[in-house]
C-alpha cells in the first residue's frame, strides 16, 4: 500500500511517476505536470512543441532566480531584525551562489532528473539552474505563496544552517583587497573571457597580480566568479607563507 495519499487527479494521470516524484521533491500536489518537465530540460534537449516551437528550462530558471531571491531576502529580513543592508546583501548572495545552488540540488537528486545531452551532463552549473527553473516551475503552477513555503521549508531550513553561515565570511576578493591595503601592497586582476570548443559556451579565468608577481589563478562562468576562485587561491599562497 503507498505510503502517500493522493488527490483524485493522481489517479487519472497517464505520468504517475512523474507525479509521484514532483510530489516528493516539492511537498506540493502538482497540477501541471508539463511545466516540471519543462523545468528539467536543459537547452541542449529542448522539447518540440505545437507551432514547432522548442522549450527548456532559460525561461523558468530567470522566473526562479528572482522569486529565491526576494523569498531569501524576506527571511533574512525578518530573521536578522537588526542587522543592517550590507549583512543582509552579502548573506543573500552566499546564500545563491551558484556553488551552494548547485551543491543544494545534488543533495536533492536533481541530477537523475535533468533531461540533457550527454556532453552537457556534468557541466558546472547546470544542477542549480534546473534547481531554480523548479522554483519557477512551482511558482508558475501553485503561485506565490505556496512557493515562498516550498523554498523555505525544503530548500532553506533543509539544507541551509543561517547562523553558520552568517558568521562565514567568503567574500574572498574583498579580504584580499583590505590584505593588500592593509601591507600597502600594489594588487590587480588580470581577467580574460574564453569560449569553450566542447560546450560552445564563454567562461573567465581571472589572475591575481600583487607586486607585479602572480599569486593565483580561477576560472568561472562570469567574471565575479573567476575573481572569487583566484582570490581564493592567493589568500590559501599568502597563508601557506605565514
């Protein structure tokens, strides 16, 4: 016998896996099933639809990212009352990093469910966009609320530990800056855009230069992240030389 209960439409679905599955991963009894699939389709393996028309999940991955957002900033708003703009953008953005977006969806399974080409699978960041198509996907078939509750719940009290993290600081570039001001030390990027020949898709590597000497190199999807990873690297060198 199931462990779940199902509403009447369960029943009648012809996809009673998929059902079972959205229900499991979100909480939520889905209604529209196709916009869950939609949301696990990368664009390597766009689905045809009516009018010739090709979707996968761009389109909900933008309509997610900016509901996380704005639920995340509303938590951090009510649960640090009297911490002031700078805490509360910083805390946001470690919290919707692509990293922790993307290790967040391994933990859920995401990965089993991501319908791509096979040279894509595995590529970095792929997991946390399809983690926030989901949310938009969710958003688009149950609405604001019932969303704000799915992120919440099953993304943020799950997987998130707040009060470590806001005691975390990961802002590597700016703690390399204030180091080199700090010593009086001459420190700049050298950054570069680069196409990849195996996904077609641009990236960054960034070099950290201090005193005309590299100190630490990383790449990245967007040049921030690039910067992150090789101040990272550098501040790992200068400590390593303590």
């Amino acid at each position: 016998m199931s462990r779940y209960i199902y509403p009447l439409r369960y029943y009648l679905s012809k996809d009673k896996e998929y059902y079972k599955l959205i229900y499991q991963l979100v909480g939520l009894y889905p209604s529209n099933l196709q916009v869950y699939k939609i949301a696990f389709t990368h664009k390597s393996a766009a689905r045809h639809m009516e009018h010739n028309k090709r979707l996968n999940n761009e389109r909900l991955e933008f309509l997610g990212d900016a509901i996380l957002a704005a639920v995340i900033a509303d938590s951090l708003f009510t649960r640090f009352p009297y911490k002031r703009e700078g805490f509360l953008t910083k805390l946001r953005a470690r919290i919707v990093s692509r990293e922790r977006l993307n290790k967040i969806a391994l933990e859920m399974g995401l990965q089993n469910y991501i319908i791509a080409q096979n040279k894509i699978i595995g590529t970095k960041n792929i997991y946390g966009n399809a983690l926030e198509a989901l949310i938009g996907a969710v958003y688009v078939d149950k609405g604001f609320e019932k969303t704000k509750k799915f992120i919440v719940e099953r993304l943020i009290n799950t997987y998130i530990d707040l009060e470590k993290l806001s005691c975390t600081n990961s802002d590597y570039k700016s703690q390399l800056i204030e180091w080199a001001q700090k010593n009086k030390y001459d420190l700049y990027f050298s950054d570069e855009e680069i196409e990849s020949t195996e996904t077609c898709k641009q990236y960054f590597t960034s070099q950290v230069i201090i005193n005309e000497d590299p100190l630490g190199v990383g790449k990245g999807f967007s040049k921030k992240e690039a910067q992150q990873k090789a101040s990272r690297q550098a501040l790992h060198c200068i400590s390593e030389k303590k």
